[in-house]
C-alpha cells in the first residue's frame, strides 16, 4: 500500500474487512455447485450437461427476484449511514413480504422449464434430466430469496460472520447429500441428478432456517427501536421500482450466458460441448465470487457513505474497490492461463469434454479483469442509486454485441464452442468500459439518486 494515504489505507482496511467473509461467503455458495458438478461427473458427462442446462434456466428467473431484493441493499445502508433507526427498521419489514411475492411466479415459471428448453429444441436427451433437476428445486425456492433477504440485512448492519458460518455448514452438509443420494450410499437408491436437486433443496431451507436463527436477536433489536408494524405498499412499489432495473441487468448478464449454453447444444457434438462448456464456465464462476463479494461490499460502504452525506468518502470507497478487483481478478487470469489442466481435471476425465473445456480456458483468463471491473463499478453505482443505465448497457453489451457476434463466429465462421466465448469476452469487455467510466462520472459530479 505504499503511495496511498492514511485514510486511504484505514478505507481499504476497513473495505477488506466486510469483503473478505463476503467474498467467502460467495465462494462457498459456488463450491456446492462444483461440488455437485463434481459427483454428477462420476455418474457422466450428460448429467453434468443437464445440471447446467437446469440451473442456467433456473438462475436467469431467480436473478430477476434476486434483483429486486437488491434494492434493500442501499436503502438500509443509507439508513445505516445516517443513523436513522427507523428508516433502518421501515426497510427490513418489505423484505419478507417482497421475497413471498416473487416466490409465487418464479415458481411457475421453474415448472414450466422442461417445455421452454423443448420449445427451444435443445438435445432430447438432456432436457428430461434439466427439468427433473429444476422441479426438485420449486420447494427451495422461497429459502433462498428469504435467505437473500436476511443476508442483504445483516451485511447492511456490518454483520457476516453468521452468513459465513452458515455456508460452510451447508456446505458440509451438501457435499454429504451429494454423496449418499446421487450415488447411493447408506441404504438410499442411486438417484443421480434428481438426487442433486433433493441435496441442493434442503440445504437452501437449512441456509435459510439457520440464517434466521443467528439473525433474529440482531434484527429484533433494530425492529425494537421503530413502532410501525405493518408494510407500506407505497415502500414496496419504490423497492420494486429501483430493484427492477437491478434484476433486468442480472438476467441480462447470466442470460447472454445462458443462451451461450443453449447454443452449445446446437453444435456437434453438442453433450460434449454443453459439458466442456459448463465445466469451464463454472470455474470462471468461482473466480468471479471474489470481485462479486468486493461489489457488495462496495455498495455497502458507498451506501453508509451517502447516508453519511460523504461524497468524498463515496469516491475513496469506489476507487479502492476498483483497484482491489483489478489485481485480484489479474491474478486469477494467470492462473487460468498456467494451469488450466490440473483444474479442469478435477470435473471430468473423458478426453473430449476436457478438449473443449482446455480450448475455452485462454478466454476464461482473457476476460477476468473485465468482469472484475464491470460487477464493482455496478456494486459502486446500486450504492448512489444509478440502476437504469447499468441495465441499459447490460443489454447492449452482452445482446447487441456479444451474442450476435458470438453466434457469428461459431456458426458462420466455424470456431465452435471457442466462438460463443469470443463474443462473451468482447461483451464482457464493452460493458467494462462504459460501466466504470459512468462510476467516474457519478462520483465526480457528486450525483446520487434518491430511493
């Protein structure tokens, strides 16, 4: 840290203090994929394919509800910020509300998955085992939005100890499901990706119920200190007017990813590619947890600085945030260029599946700063309320650009699996630009929306 300033180390410090068990927190949450993509690659290659086919589909609906709930992020961290109690306590009440609304048609939509891949025709033989995987996790779904609300109201509120703990606990708890029913062990059949599904269900609900138990005295003290004991509807419109933004740029983002998957199913080969594809997608993933656990805590911070009524202390908390997600995603980037081999064989020992997956690798490492860059400034800009134009870029970006021009390459020109991937990285790219060029715009000009 030499060259910075005091108040400019004691930021870091004290940024690196809320990130780090965010940061945690977000690679635990990925580690019960690799490891459920991990045991489905011992039973084969198509339930690998099909378990990201499902969750693809399901995460682009759950992003949307995910979105939404994001919006309580700024509202309590400005509340936070300026000491208000009751404001503090007025945003926990919508969140619980808010999580049971979105359950219902996401829910829907979770069932009717099996149809929406047949209507896009994707392989006849992966889709069955998708939505087999995708229903059984319908019974999950409200423990994870209400998971997602206890955790953006402890994170507010500086308090991620109890998430963390609650995450490696599921994650244990994960790895052992996965191990009794996917390949059936102590007396359960053998029940493969549906197995998967069951494991991931129940530990949503133990995430959730267990949250709740560490949270309650926290959030019973802050609701303590406001009488109100009803939720304003006219509170619910604004969080769903300033989330909605939110989630649009989340299913953008993961649906430009998602229609690369789909695509993958369209070319030779296509179980091969979906599984190489998705192999080393997920690996891309969990280097992308750090940065995403720096762009929440970023807003956290930049929020309690607004709150505070601080622009300087806004533009020092977005800098640093930024610099931080440039080395770290700088350093992944190397590692995925070096030893991508020795990674990938940790998912699958079937020569072709790893062919496609060491192919995508280069690109893997190519566009990691990138998307450093675009998820911290995006965390900086939700924490001085700008949702709109992030999402706006989101779609340019990933749909004008980079779709089209991967679909072009892989199609028309012939690169395959490696063409899907160039498209992603030029989008990737685009979105970076302009996303962290509006952070500087904002913070310069002091500009921050109301809520």
């Amino acid at each position: 840290m030499t060259g910075i300033s005091k108040s400019g180390r004691t930021e870091f410090r004290a940024l690196l203090h809320l990130a780090a068990p965010i940061m945690a927190v977000q690679i635990g949450m990925m580690s019960m994929g690799l490891v459920d993509t991990a045991m489905l690659g011992m039973v084969s290659s198509d339930d690998v394919a099909a378990c990201g086919l499902g969750n693809s589909f399901s995460y682009l609906v759950a992003n949307l509800c995910m979105g939404v709930l994001f919006a309580l992020d700024p509202l309590l961290s400005r509340a936070r910020g300026a000491r208000d109690e009751g404001a503090f306590a007025g945003g926990l009440r919508p969140g619980p509300v808010m999580a049971l609304l979105l359950t219902v048609p996401a829910s829907v939509a979770w069932w009717y998955a099996g149809d929406f891949m047949a209507w896009i025709e994707l392989p006849e033989r992966l889709v069955p085992r998708a939505e087999l995987y995708v229903h059984a996790l319908i019974p999950s779904l409200f423990a994870f939005l209400g998971f997602v609300v206890l955790r953006v109201s402890l994170q507010a509120l500086h308090r991620v100890r109890p998430i963390l703990v609650v995450i490696i606990v599921a994650n244990l708890v994960n790895a052992l499901l996965d191990w009794i029913l996917i390949h059936g062990h102590l007396g359960f059949a053998k029940s493969g990706i549906a197995g998967c599904g069951a494991a991931t269900t129940i530990c949503r609900w133990l995430m959730f119920t267990g949250l709740a138990a560490c949270a309650w005295p926290e959030l019973r003290r802050a609701l303590a200190r406001d009488g109100g004991a009803f939720v304003d509807p006219r509170l619910l419109l604004r969080i769903l007017r300033y989330g909605l933004p939110i989630g649009l740029q989340l299913v953008v983002e993961l649906g430009a990813f998602v229609v690369v998957m789909f695509l993958m199913g369209y070319l030779d080969d296509a179980e091969v590619a979906v599984a190489g594809h998705t192999i080393a997608i997920n690996l891309a993933a969990f280097s992308f947890m750090m940065p995403l656990g720096l762009s929440i805590a970023a807003s956290v911070r930049v929020g309690w600085a607004v709150g505070e009524g601080d622009m300087e202390r806004v533009r020092k908390r977005a800098r640093i945030a930024l610099v931080a997600s440039a080395w770290i995603m700088a350093v992944w980037g190397f590692v995925f260029w070096l030893t991508p081999e020795p990674l990938l064989r940790m998912f699958t020992h079937e020569a072709p599946v790893l062919a496609v997956a060491l192919s995508l690798m280069p690109l893997a490492a190519l566009f990691q700063v990138c998307d450093g860059l675009q998820v911290v400034a995006g965390g900086v800009l939700r924490g001085v309320g700008d949702t709109l134009l992030p999402a706006v870029c989101h779609i340019a970006g990933f749909w004008i650009l980079g779709v089209p021009l991967g679909y072009w390459l892989a199609f028309e020109r012939g690169l395959g699996p490696v063409g899907l991937w160039w498209g992603l990285v030029l989008g990737l790219f685009a979105v970076s630009v302009v996303l962290v060029l509006r952070m500087e715009q904002c913070i310069r000009r002091d500009t921050v929306q109301r809520i």
